[in-house]
C-alpha cells in the first residue's frame, strides 16, 4: 500500500509526542527550503541540526524526508479538488490543536466562498491602480484562507499572514510555499498586539526559498502594518480587543 502522510506521522507516537514531531517536521523543512546557493547547506544549518539531532538517525530521521514526499504528493493530487489541499491543516486539526486558542479551522467551501467574494471586492475597489493585491489573514492558523485565495487572485500577488501559534505561522509558510506562492511573509505574532513580532518567514522566487527573519525591522510585513498604524493613529497601548481600525475589511482576511 502506497505511505501516506498521516500514517508516516503515527510512527513517531514511539518516538516523541506527535505535536512535537509535527513541529520539528515544519522546522526542518523550512530550514531544507532556505539553502545558500551553491554551498550546498541552509542559512539555518545550525537550527536544523539541533532539531534532526534529537531524533535517532536508524529509528526515526529517515521519516521527515519520507513526510515532505506524500506531504508534496497528496498535496498536487488534490490540488484543485472540492476538497481543497491543506493536506497540513487536516492533520493538525485532527492531532495537534491547542483549544485554548480556539485553533478550529474554516471549513474549504467557505474559504472557497470568502475568496471569491473578498477577492472580487478588493479588485474592484482597485481597479485603476496597477499594483498587486496584498491579502492579509491576520489569524492565519493552516493559511488555508490564502491558499483558497490564491486560485482566485493567482500566484501574482502578495500574500501575508500572522498567526500567534508558532506551530501555526510554519505551517502557512510552507502550505503558501508548496502551493507556488513565492511572494508571501507569514509572521509569528500577537496580532491584537501593535508592534508585536516574535519571528517571521518571508518565501520569495529570487532568490528561491524560505528564509526566516529574526528581526523585525527586516520584516516587510511588520514595517508595513507599524506604518498603517501610524497612519490611522492607533493608540500604542491598545486594550486587547479586536481593532477595526486595524483590520478594515473583514474579521477573516484583509487586503492593505
Ligand atoms: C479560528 S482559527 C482561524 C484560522 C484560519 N483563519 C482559517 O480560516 O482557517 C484561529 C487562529 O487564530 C490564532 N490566534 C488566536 N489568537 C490570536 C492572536 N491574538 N493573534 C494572532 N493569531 C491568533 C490561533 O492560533 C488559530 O490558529
């Protein structure tokens, strides 16, 4: 019988609770996705190695390659489907949530639904200006908003999310990644926080990859949300309550 992603993850109930496994299996494909051209290891070599070295190399580090393989398989094979393809998002709602953070996802029709409507919205509000979308999901969770967004605006446009769930904001990046959006940034953060930013993974064609931004200042996503604030005023000690202000168009997804 063919290997399959989920049934890959249950091996390492053995090994480590899945949560963990699942984390490690992100962090380490992001580092593998942020290689320096030519020298033939990642720009976070050191993260990856502290991260594959707490697994045994004969019981279990040949399985997070193994992952990454039905990971990209299942994802093309439904890539288009009614179903949708956050082949990602399925697991972890169904393993790994923190309930506390109310981590249920949207369900694909209605990603489906929202895009459409959203999307359209945002098109014409800027028809005469020739410059690219910029969609936000400021509670991104898988990004499967995004990834339904994307078949309908297109690879094009730039793609941005912040989720406060480490887990979570690496799990978009490398669903926006493996779904062919190379211009996005996804942050880890507060996002009821002004100026909150813990870490960031901006993916880009050129140079090709995923790279991790320790620095907010480096963030483009962060300098462009401090600078809407400035430009709206927002007090910055804001109680932590939704902010219209700050979210405009929408409580889902946003475009800035
Ligand atoms: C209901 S899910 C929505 C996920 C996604 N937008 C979707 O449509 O499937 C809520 C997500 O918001 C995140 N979250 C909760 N509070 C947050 C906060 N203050 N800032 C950023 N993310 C937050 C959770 O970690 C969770 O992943």
């Amino acid at each position: 019988m063919k290997d399959n992603f989920k049934d890959i993850m249950q091996e390492f109930q053995f090994v480590t609770d899945i949560r963990t496994a699942f984390d490690d299996f992100l962090t380490l494909t992001l580092c593998a996705f942020g290689q320096i051209p030519g020298a033939g290891k990642s720009y976070d070599e050191d993260l990856y190695l502290q991260t594959i070295g707490k697994y045994k190399k004969d019981k279990a580090q040949h399985l997070f390659p193994k992952l990454l393989a039905c990971l990209t398989n299942e994802m093309t094979e439904r890539i288009g489907s009614d179903t949708g393809w956050d082949v990602l998002g399925e697991f972890y709602e169904a393993n790994c949530t923190l309930k506390g953070l109310s981590q249920f996802f949207t369900p694909w029709p209605i990603c489906q639904f929202m895009a459409r409507s959203s999307v359209e919205t945002a098109r014409e509000s800027r028809k005469n200006e020739d410059k690219p979308l910029r969609i936000l999901d400021p509670a991104c969770g898988s990004g499967r908003t995004l990834m339904a967004a994307s078949r309908v605006a297109g690879p094009t446009h730039e793609y941005y999310a912040i989720d406060i769930d480490h887990t979570c904001a690496k799990m978009t990046t490398l669903n926006l990644f493996l779904s062919g959006i190379f211009k996005s940034e996804t942050m880890c953060a507060n996002a009821l926080l002004p100026e909150d930013f813990r870490v960031s993974y901006r993916a880009s064609f050129v140079p090709f990859g995923v790279f991790r931004i320790q620095e907010k200042e480096k963030s483009s996503l962060w300098n462009n949300l401090k600078h809407l604030d400035e430009a709206r005023k927002v007090p910055k000690q804001r109680p932590p309550d939704l902010n219209p202000n700050k979210y405009p168009e929408g409580s889902q997804m946003t475009f800035f």
